[in-house]
C-alpha cells in the first residue's frame, strides 16, 4: 500500500478494506491494467482498486492497479 494514500487515490481498496497487493509480486500484464491486480485473471470489465508506487531499477513511478468487476473472489474474500 502506498504511504499516506488517501481514499480518492485508492477507492476500491479505501472502500472495501482490501489490502492493496506488492507491486513487485505482480506481472507486467497485472502492472499494465490487462488482468486483475488480484486474481491474475484478464480483464474484460474493470474498476480501479488504487495505486501504487511500484520501482523500476531507480524510477518509482505511481501505477494504478485494476480489478475485476463484479469484484473477484480474491477482493471478496479480503473484505
């Protein structure tokens, strides 16, 4: 989760209480916003769950995770 985020940077997560995953944990399609930042699975419908700040080799860069809609087990089950 990023440090001091607020809730309109992270809705979903804010919302719901779901802890926003590591970005070094999660694949470049999940980076990207092509399947789920919780499931893995590929995005057909979307909301956003946050951001985070995510480095590559010395350049953090805010990244905006996506999930499925309807919220995926994975959300749900975090809540």
């Amino acid at each position: 989760m990023t440090d001091g985020g607020s809730a309109a940077q992270q809705p979903l997560a804010a919302a719901r209480g779901i802890e926003l995953p590591d970005p070094d944990t999660l694949t470049g399609p999940q980076l990207e916003g092509w399947h789920c930042a919780l499931c893995g699975r590929r995005l057909y419908a979307d909301q956003l769950l946050g951001t985070v700040v995510w480095t590559c080799g010395s350049r953090p860069q805010e990244v905006e995770l996506w999930v499925c809609r309807p919220l995926c087990g994975e959300g749900r089950d975090g809540a």
